[in-house]
C-alpha cells in the first residue's frame, strides 16, 4: 500500500528497499518537532555496494501513540524506571519501555526536492494577508506554474490507479462527487483520532478560491455523505467531527478534512484551517465571497510561495 506526504511524494521508495536504516548517512537535522514527537533528517542513502547513490532523502522519525488495548496496557507494568527527582508525595522519573511498546514510524521521502527540504526545515513563520489582488498577481501564478505532476498522485486515486484498497467511500457523480480516504495520519485503529480526506472528482477545483456558490451542492454532498458515513461506520456523530479545508492547502485539489473534535493538530490552526460551514455560509451570502475577501494564512520564510510574495513588495 502507497504512502505519500501531503505534496504525493511516495514514502515507501526507501523504506520498501530495507531492513533498517543502517545504509543512512546523515547530513543534518532539519527539524526536531516536540509537539509533534518528531525528529527530522536530511542525508543520503547508501546503494547495495556500499556506496551512497547520490539521492537526498528526508526520514521522519515519529513516537507512535500509546495503545489502550488492556493486553498492551498491562506490558507498561514491565517498564525500567530512571529516578529524576522525588519531592514528598511527588515523583518524576524516565522510563524505558519494553521494545514492544517502543516502536516509531518512519516515513522516507527518496529522493526527495529542495522544496520537500525547504517545508520540513526549521523556519520563521509568519501571517499573510492576501487580497484579490495579491492572488492574482502572485499566488495563482505560483499555483499555474507547478508542474502537473505535482498532483498527479491524486489523478491516481481518483482514476482507481493506485490506493483502492484505501476508499471508504465513493459518490461518482463528476460534477458532485468525491472520494473518502483515510489519512496516512490515521491508523485507524482508534475512533478518537479520526482523519479523513473527501477529495471531489471536479478537477478544475483547487482551493476555496475557486468556490462560487454555484459549488454549494458539491460542498452540501460531501458534508451529508461523509457524515452520514462516518456515523455508520464508526459511530461518530456530526457534532463530534471538525470538517475544513486548509487555506493554503498543502496540494492544489479542492479536498475536505474530516477529524475527531478532539485530535489536535497545527493543521486545525488559525490562519490555515477554515471550517466547512463556514465557507458554506460565506457563499450563501455572497455568491463571490471567496473571489472578493482578503484571507489571512500562515506561511513560513523557506516556502516559495512567501518568497514570491516577498519578491513582489
């Protein structure tokens, strides 16, 4: 089964190859993510003679969550435990799991581009507030000269080519329709951390600037079907579910995320996440209203696309 990150880099050209990762030679730590329980790497891989091939990798290294299985649970008790202060009827110690409870995932993205380099680097952040005006000048330029390949990886999915043992649900009318996919972030082993992808069959669709309120029933359907879905299969109510989509998105395909009320995460944020009844309000009032409002996003210093930006000022 294909793994990709969020531009539809495979993950599993490396990792399918190996053992282990012994045949990584680092070059630096792009990024140490404690919010994320992540550390990430740049290097290169060594071929089968022992020499590196010259492809750049990136490896993400990621503490898996702790399973509440009983069984899994109990394995804790066998835990080695390091002192580090005692403080009358307060204790802090490091502990050491049994290797069982100690796994991480790794995902790999070989070989892997200056701009997979540049968006898991470590960077300044900042706020971006783009009018009408801005987009046209310079975010949907940007946009129009991303190589078609870039998302090509979605064409796939929705073509049935690749990750049809993935879909959880189809509509296929081209106008209304969608797919349901979980995401690769989502084990699916727990309902609480639910995550979902609806990517719409509409291929002339790439953000919520594109949306007129001539889209609300495409939007309506996704939001009933993917529910209604959700409810069925995993019992999760509506009420229960956060439903947006990312401005900027991470790839230029309208799709809708749907996760758990209660799973965190820095896509959820102010100045990226929009939810979904709110965009389907915004163009009920105003069939333009995404043609004709300044949105406010974040966007780090490394990216192309603040470098353009900046190039215009």
């Amino acid at each position: 089964m294909a793994k990709r990150d969020a531009d539809g880099v495979d993950l599993t050209v490396g990792s399918a190859r190996m053992g282990s990762l012994e045949g990584f030679v680092l070059e630096r730590v792009l990024l140490d993510a404690p919010d994320k329980k992540a550390l990430f790497l740049l290097g290169r891989f060594k071929d089968i003679t022992g020499e590196e091939n010259g492809k750049r990798a990136i490896v993400i290294l990621a503490k898996r969550h702790f399973e509440t299985e009983t069984s899994k649970v109990e394995q804790l008790s066998q835990t080695a435990l390091q002192s580090i202060f005692t403080n009358d009827i307060y204790s802090k110690y490091g502990g050491t799991p049994p290797p069982s409870l100690n796994e991480i995932n790794v995902d790999i993205i070989c070989p892997c581009t200056d701009k997979h380099i540049a968006k898991y680097s470590k960077q300044e952040t900042f706020i971006v507030r783009e009018t009408p005006e801005l987009y046209a000048l310079v975010t949907l330029p940007y946009i129009l000269s991303l190589p078609a390949t870039t998302i090509q990886w979605v064409y796939n999915i929705l073509e049935k080519k690749k990750e049809v043992e993935r879909l959880l649900y189809e509509d296929p009318d081209a106008a209304q329709g969608f797919m349901l996919h979980p995401d690769l972030k989502w084990d699916q082993k727990q309902a609480s951390e639910l995550y979902c992808l609806a990517i719409c069959h509409n291929r002339d669709l790439r953000s919520v600037r594109d949306l007129r309120q001539e889209h609300l029933p495409l939007l309506e359907n996704i939001k009933t079907k993917s529910c209604q879905f959700i409810l069925d299969k995993y019992g999760i109510m509506q009420d229960k579910l956060r439903i947006y989509l990312h401005y900027q998105p991470s790839y230029y395909h309208l799709h809708v995320h749907f996760t758990h009320v209660d799973l965190f995460g820095a896509g959820q944020n102010v100045g990226k996440a929009i939810l979904l009844e709110d965009v389907i309000n915004n163009l009920a009032i105003d069939p333009d209203y995404y043609l004709k409002s300044t949105l406010s996003y974040t966007l780090g210093s490394e990216m192309d696309l603040y470098k353009a930006m900046q190039s215009h000022l």
